[in-house]
C-alpha cells in the first residue's frame, strides 16, 4: 500500500519556532514526515509549488467575543460556541477563548456552564473561556457596561475555582480595583490564568499583583493607565516584567504602529507580547452593525464604535493583525508568526502538536492578506 503523501516547497516553512527559507516540507497520512532543504528533499507524492507563500500551524486566539454573526454575551450557549469557533476556523484560528463581557452573574454562570459542555462535547477550536470582567474598574471600563462591573465577592472567587476544575483554561480578566491579591492568589493557585485589564493601576500594584499570581495583560494599551514619565502605569508593567504576557490587538487602530514597535522592543521576556482579534459579531460575515445587550455597536472603515465613539472590539483576524506587526510596525515575521500561534498557545499550555499535522496547517499568503487551510 502506497502512503498519500503531499511536498509543499518555493515557499516559506514556520514549524511553531523556526522560519525556514528553500525548505521542502513533506505530510504523509496527514503527519509531518520530512522538514528539509530543497535541495535535498525527495518531494514526495504530489508536489504544490507554493509561490512564496508561507505554511504556518493554525492560530490560537485568547480574546474572540463573538463571530458569524453572533455574540457570546446575547446567547452564552453549546450553539454559539459553535457558530463562533466556525466562523474564527475560516479565518485561519485552530484553537481560541469564547470572551464573555462583563454582564450578570446569571449570564456569567451559564457561559461556565456552556463552555464546560462545549468542552465535554468536544467542539473542535475551543480551548476554554476567558471572562472579561465584571471585577474591573469602572473608571476604565471602555465599552463594558459600567453598571454592571462590582468586587469579587467569596461566591465569585468559589464559582471561579469550581469552573478552572472543569475546563482545560479559564482565563480570567480582572483590575486591582476589585479584587484584591489574596483572591488573586487563591485563582492562580488554581489553575486560573488571571489578566490584569480595565484599570488604572499604578506601577507597583500592577507589580504586586504580578507577584500575587497575575500572568497575562489584557489588550495592551487599552483602557488601563499609560506609560508616562514618572509613574509607568499597567502598560509599563507589562513590558517591565518578565511573567507578565500580553494581548495586543493590532489593528492599527487600537495601538498606533509606532507604539507597537516601540513596545515590542521594550517587552521583558520570558513573558511575550501575543495577538488577539478581541474579534465581535461581525468576524466572518459582512454585516454593518450589530447590538451588545441593546446598544448598536457600527462597523465602520474597519471600526467598531457605539454610537458615542467609543471602540467597542475590534474589526480583525490575526492574518491582518500579522500583516500590520511586519509591514507596520517592523517586527520580524517569525516573530510575528509566533505571536499568532505559539506564544499564545504556550501561555495557555497547549503548545503547537509536534509532530505538525496537515489539517492543522494553514498557509498564508506572501502579503500576509489571507490565509487558507491546506486540508479544505
């Protein structure tokens, strides 16, 4: 019996970690069996020129509110998990984090319980649930409803920890604000990835609460206090500390290309920048606007605005927002590959599979525009 193997070459090759120019790289029965030099690869079975064009394993978004037409937030059920995940897989996302928005502890408890069957069930692209509020700052709250965001009480923090149990990730964003280090602590203990957003913390509380547990940063830039020049703020602590990861939307509009590029040269490792889509209803559709719990969010020249102005998420898929970190902002496009797909995947501790698999793989095209499967 003959395996069905397929080469792709006259491209380039990201594997998770490397950028490889003049490979050849090989699938047979849908795994990775060869990653090597042109020159020396055996192109095996059919062979698919790829004109420049770049295979990179599917991206893993942390922050995707809502897509295909749908929000978590209206419907926090097994269905919209699903037509979201389905519409994000289009653009490329193998693995992402349904985002509900700050909302009742009615609507809070039934996202835990719907992501928690929508992992059971095994719906391909989930990889959890991130929750972004309601323990933020009201003074920063951006486009959450402020009457709606309140302290972390002990029932919170137990639903919480009842909820990590259950799922492979929670994410959790939350602002010093409302709740304190101890609870901080108690999450991180277990298992919850805790993101510091929606504050106007200073420096060294932000540091403290990094101390305390805190792992991630969310939506650098946005709605948190500022880097200035004699009290650095969250964003100064993201870049300054070393556990502490961030989410980046780069649209161009949320952070100027010129921040990000300063920004990326700043951040301290281990922790690394990442990027998210913090995606809405309209990803994957052509719609012109849409509402979040009754206020009409537009789509407009690739924003998102309640109709005082305010961003509210944004209009992108991670393919743009790598086009914007290379052609922008000048970060290098393996590291912007990796800010798609490893950097994120590891925070969440689901590195990129090794050995690589085909259905698992996408490939982009050389001006970083779209993006397509390779098993479609």
């Amino acid at each position: 019996m003959i395996s069905e193997s397929k080469t792709y070459l006259n491209g380039a090759m990201f594997d998770g970690t490397r950028l490889l120019c003049n490979y050849a790289m090989t699938f047979r029965q849908g795994a990775l069996a060869a990653l090597e030099p042109e020159g020396a690869a055996r192109s095996e079975g059919q062979v698919v020129d790829l004109n420049g064009d770049i295979l990179c394993p599917g991206y893993v978004d942390l922050q995707v509110n809502g897509g295909g037409g749908v929000m978590f937030n209206d419907d926090p059920t097994v269905d919209t998990i699903h037509k979201i995940t389905e519409a994000h897989h289009r653009l490329g996302v193998v693995s992402l984090l349904p985002t509900l928005i700050t909302d009742t502890p009615e609507k809070t408890k039934a996202a835990i319980a719907a992501a928690i069957q929508a992992v059971r069930a095994g719906v391909p692209g989930v990889a959890g649930l991130h929750l972004e509020g309601p323990h933020l700052s009201v003074a920063r709250k951006g486009a959450h409803d402020g009457a709606l965001i309140r302290p972390m009480k002990d029932a919170d923090l137990a639903a919480l920890i009842a909820a990590a149990s259950e799922l492979p990730c929670l994410k959790v964003t939350l602002a010093p604000e409302s709740v304190s280090e101890q609870q901080v602590q108690a999450l991180s203990d277990a298992g919850v990835l805790v993101s510091l957003g929606h504050s106007g913390a200073n420096f060294e509380t932000c540091q403290r609460y990094a101390a305390a547990g805190a792992r991630c940063v969310t939506h650098l830039f946005n709605a948190m206090s500022q880097l200035g020049s004699r009290e650095p703020g969250l964003v100064g602590a993201a870049l300054a500390t070393g556990q502490l990861s961030a989410g980046l939307i780069a649209d161009g509009i949320h952070v100027h290309p010129e921040t990000i590029r300063a920004a990326w040269a700043a951040k301290t490792a281990p922790g690394q920048i990442f990027l998210v889509s913090d995606a809405m209803a309209v990803a994957g559709t052509d719609q012109s606007a849409f509402k979040l719990e009754g206020r009409r969010i537009t789509r407009t020249d690739g924003r998102l605005t309640l109709e005082d102005g305010t961003l509210a998420g944004a209009d992108l898929d991670l393919t743009t927002a790598i086009g914007t970190l290379v052609n922008r902002a000048g970060v290098p496009l393996q590291d912007a590959l990796a800010a798609a797909t490893t950097y994120p995947a590891i925070l969440i501790g689901q590195p990129v599979a090794q050995p690589l698999r085909a259905e698992s793989m996408i490939r982009i095209s050389a001006d970083l525009d779209s993006c397509s499967w390779l098993c479609e």
